[in-house]
C-alpha cells in the first residue's frame, strides 16, 4: 500500500513538473492587454489542472500560439512532446523539493493574477484559505494550487520512468460550454522496466483493439443515431447466438426456467424494488401524453419479482431458477462510452434464484462450478472479488453481515484466489465479481453473483415452508458472461479475433485453385452446410495465393483446398489456422473431425 501511495505522489508531482516545464518553454506574460486570450489561443501559456491518474498523468493548458505551431509544425505532435519531455528530464535532475503552504484566497488571487483558471479554481474553492505547492531547485522555482500529496524531492522519481504520450482537446472543467484546452498526457511508475512492460501492453492492447478487429472482422458497428448501442452484423450475431445458445442448453441442464419480460415499465415497479431512489439517473425515463411514467428496463431483477409473486409458491419449488437474455438500456455519459466494453443497450445471461437460507451454499457452490465450466472452455484465467455494503445500501446492517459472511465462507471454502473491495456492493446486497485475466495480463470485471435479502421483502415476496408457515425467500441476482457485448468484446481482443471453431462466424472456406475446379468445391461446399458447418465459397478471379491470405486475415479456423489432385483422390487440401498445411484429408474424415471439434466446443 505504501507503494501504491507513492507512485501516486510521483504521478501527481509529474503534473506539475510538466506544467513547469511548459511555462519555461512558453512563458507567462504579465497581464497586459497583449496577453488576453484572443480567438481561443493564450498568448502566454495559461494553466489549467493536472491531475494523477491511472498508469500516470495529465495537465491542461491553454497554449500560445507559439507552442501550437510547434505541436502542429514538422514532426507534430511527437516533437512538441520530446521537446517538454526533455525539460522535464532536466528539472527532476535538479532535486527540487516540494514545499506545502496554506495561505488566504487574497494572497492566492495576487499570485495568480495572471492566471484566470487558477482564480475560477480559488474563487470555487471553499473556505478562506488555499493549499499551494513551491517545487524549487538550484535555478527554476514553480507554484501551483494544490491540495497535494507529492514528493518530498525529485530525486524519488526516476527519469526514465516516466514518457509523455499523447495531446488531446479537453473541455475545461469537462463542460462543452467552456473553452477547449489542450490535455498532455504522460505515463509515470516507479522503475523504467515497469514503463516499458507497460509501454509494451499497450501496443499489443492496441492490435487487439476489438472496435478495429469488429470492423475488420464483420462482427458488429456503431452508428452516430444510437451512441453506445450496437449494430450486430451477420458474422458477430452468429457468435452472439452460439454464446447464447451454450448459455441456454447448460441451463436447461442445471435446472433453470428460461422467462422473457417487458422492456418499458412503470416507475412504479422501480419505487417497490429501490431501483427508481438508488439507480434513476442511469435510467432512460420517459413520461406518455397521460402522464404516465415509464423506465427502459436497466435490469431484470424487479421483473422477476414480479414473475415469482404471480402465484403462492411452495418449499418444494424452491431453488426457483429463474433465466432470461433481455436486452437492458442504462444511461452512461457519452464520454465514457467504449465499444462494447461500456455500451448503453446490452443483453445479460441473467438468472435470479430464489431460495430458503439454508440452501444458499449450496446454491453458491453450483454457480461455482458453472462459473468453472464456461471459462474453461475459452481457458480463461479468473479470480472472484468480494463487494461488501456501501454507503447508500437498503434494509438493515444484521442481515447484511449475515450475507457478507455467507459470501466469505462461500469464498474460503471454494480455494479459488478472492480480494474484498469494501463497500462495492449492490445497493440490496453483497456480491461476488469474476475477474478475469486476458492473454495479455488485463483484469476485466466480468460476470457477478449478488446475495440480496432486501428486494423479496420489497415485493412482500413468501413461499409456504413445510411446517406451513409463510416465508420470504433470499434471491441470488447471477451472471456468469456479464454483458454479452463486453463479454465479446473482451473475448475479440483476448483472442484477436481468431474464435475457436465452434463460435468462428465462419468455420471454414472452401477454395478453388482454378474456375475449371468450381463444380468440385461447391460440392464440397454442399456437403459441408448439409452437416451444419458453416462455409463460404471463395471462387473470384484472384490468384489462389491473393485468396488464401484474404481468408487467413479473416482469422477463418480451416481453408480447403481444391485443385485435379484434390479431384483425383476425393480429398481436400487443409490448410489450419495457425499451423498452415496440414495434409489432405477424405471430406467425410473432415466433416467428421470438424463436427467434433465443435461439439468439444474446440
């Protein structure tokens, strides 16, 4: 934890270096009627914030014209940033000390007089007095306003662990009403192989991107009309139908009872179940010409409340598993948006269990293994993390800690590796996340397993007992994928797009070394779709070379081959994803391995 604090008091004093660093470069001019801004551009530079942040850094300013130009000119971006980079190399080697003072707004509104950010920041500010922070060396000497922490001096920060990286127009104070400034950002960790791990990471990340893979791939697209809500192409809804359709089988399996409910609601449910105190402004509302208020559905939850309180239940009945796949829209702000890994409509492998206590570990334990099998399958490292109260949470504190330390015990006793992350919990209960680990070494919150004793006694939910008496039921809120769209997200990256055979949009291609071949490959092809494989052509005008690798970009599992040598014996050419050729093969022997390898979900 030490650790962790003090990187981000290197991170944070590297926004200041950099702002230093940038005033040295492009001064300040006293104010004068020459050193407005005019047209949006600082004559002198102005200084925003800069705060730390994950992996390191940023500061926005409001730059002179000079400064742009440089940014701009010969070399970009790239120059403008080594150019500062270097000076902020020079001041970290002058061991500058950083000096805490709190002195009066007054003091703070003189000593920054040329500033007009820094004074709305001091004018916002409460109280009478702010925090500044001197950073002063052997030559150079800069303040800022700041609360803090940084480092004592900089001689605790390395300077070759630190880069900066990129420029981007910022709003100031994250508002399009206010003017555009312009965002450095930097990457800052304690040792140089750290940054260079991490630098890395991110040009793997960066192949990866599953936006550019999705559209190379066919998979899926996002429209201007609908921010954060995607457009499933033909090849990415078949890997959303397979997933779908592995979820719904194994749940049959397992005992659960697949249900489908309304879209649109009335606030009114919301109000029963807390959602519409505890989670409206990440709702889509609405209100109809009769004055009727409306909620998109954001979860499933209240809807199965309300499918369970339809008739008297008994004991027998319970565990109640009760599935569903509906679509789900919450409202997230538009910069927040990220392909499909923060989308505003998303489909969940949803189930609510209701169950006596007793039953509850058990229950856990089934969820467990399913948990085990599905991630398995795609050999997906994972790890649980344990979400207790928060602040805002429903019911009472008794039964909370009665759910938290079921969970706990659940935990232990599973072996599986689990952190506690206080306060994370949902607002009606505590819950178990899946974390789990890409090929590249990312952490993703995936799937989540919530014990909520609150929302039955919401709905005055009861099951008759066996000695006759009414009771309420706990409810287990369960997802194993998590979103599908994040799921295949995540997954399109992890894998880069090379989806095992059983999800492959298209699992193989059949190709024709020639048009006089033709009639050969599409009886091939013929075959192939009467055993349910799913298979393209690929007979253009275009060099059996030009076709391959066109099919091989499109990360297709096996490529077939049809030439006379093909025709002669009654056999295709293979050509496998990943190794290349790998012999000839009858086409009953190849349907026959394929079809396996998809029933062994390979």
């Amino acid at each position: 934890m030490e650790q962790d604090k003090n990187i981000e008091n290197i991170r944070h004093s590297l926004s200041h270096i950099m702002a230093q660093a940038v005033l040295e470069l492009y001064p300040k001019i006293p104010t004068t009627k020459s050193s407005k801004i005019h047209d949006g551009k600082a004559i002198g530079t102005k200084l925003g914030m800069g705060p730390a942040i994950e992996n390191g850094f940023y500061y926005d300013f409001a730059l002179p014209a000079e400064a742009l130009s440089v940014a701009k000119g010969e070399g970009g971006s790239d120059k403008f940033l080594q150019k500062i980079e270097e000076k902020m190399k020079e001041l970290v080697l002058q061991n500058q000390k950083f000096i805490k003072k709190n002195i009066t707004k007054l003091a703070a509104k003189k000593l920054f007089k040329d500033q007009p950010y820094k004074l709305e920041l001091i004018k916002d500010l409460p109280g009478k007095t702010v925090s500044i922070y001197t950073n002063t060396g052997c030559l150079q000497k800069f303040v800022d306003l700041c609360k803090g922490p940084h480092v004592k001096n900089t001689n605790e920060i390395n300077p070759k662990a630190f880069k900066l990286t990129k420029i981007a127009g910022a709003y100031w104070k994250g508002s399009e009403k206010n003017k555009m400034l312009t965002r450095i950002y930097g990457l800052a960790f304690s040792t140089e192989k750290e940054l260079q791990d991490y630098i890395k990471m991110q040009e793997e990340a960066e192949k990866r991107d599953h936006r550019k893979l999705g559209q190379k791939l066919e998979l899926y697209m996002f429209h201007e009309t609908a921010p954060g809500m995607a457009y499933w192409l033909p090849k990415g809804l078949i890997i959303f139908n397979e997933l779908v359709n592995f979820w719904r089988a194994e749940h049959q399996k397992e005992g659960y009872q697949e249900i489908k409910s309304p879209l649109i609601n009335k606030k009114e449910l919301y109000q029963i179940s807390g959602h519409w105190d505890h989670y409206k402004e990440n709702m889509f509302v609405s209100e109809t010409e009769e004055g009727e208020i409306y909620g998109l559905k954001p979860m499933n939850c209240p809807n199965a409340m309300v499918v369970y309180d339809s008739r008297p239940r008994s004991y027998k009945e319970l565990p109640l598993r009760l599935s569903d796949s509906d679509t789900l829209h919450r409202f997230e702000k538009s910069g927040t948006l990220n392909g499909l890994l923060r989308v505003r409509e998303f489909s969940q492998d949803d189930a609510h269990i209701f169950v006596k206590e007793e039953q509850i570990e058990e229950e856990y334990n089934r969820i467990l293994a399913i948990i085990k099998k599905f991630y398995s399958i795609f050999n997906i490292e994972y790890s649980f993390r344990l979400g207790t109260r928060p602040k805002d949470f429903m019911g009472d504190a008794k039964s909370w800690s009665k759910a938290e330390d079921a969970l706990k015990n659940i935990l232990e006793k599973s072996g599986k590796k689990y952190t506690i992350e206080k306060r994370d919990g949902a607002f009606y209960g505590p819950k178990i996340d899946i974390l789990m680990k890409d090929s590249i070494g990312r952490d993703w919150q995936m799937g989540t397993i919530q014990l909520d004793f609150q929302i039955p006694k919401k709905f005055n939910l009861k099951y008759i007992d066996v000695d006759g008496k009414a009771k309420t039921p706990v409810v287990i809120h369960r997802v194993i994928y998590g979103s599908l769209e994040r799921f295949i997200g995540i997954l399109t990256e992890h894998l880069i797009g090379a989806f095992p055979v059983w999800l492959a949009p298209v699992q193989t291609v059949v190709i024709p070394i020639s048009e006089k071949h033709d009639n050969y490959a599409s009886e091939i092809v013929k075959q192939l779709k009467e055993n349910n494989i799913r298979v393209e052509l690929k007979n253009e005008n275009e060099t059996l070379g030009k076709k391959i690798r066109e099919a091989e970009m499109q990360k297709i599992p096996y490529l077939l081959i049809a030439g006379d040598k093909e025709i002669s014996t009654k056999t295709v050419s293979i050509r496998e994803r990943g190794k290349g050729d790998v012999g000839t093969m009858a086409i009953d022997k190849f349907i026959e391995k394929i079809r396996e390898e998809i029933k062994n979900k390979k």
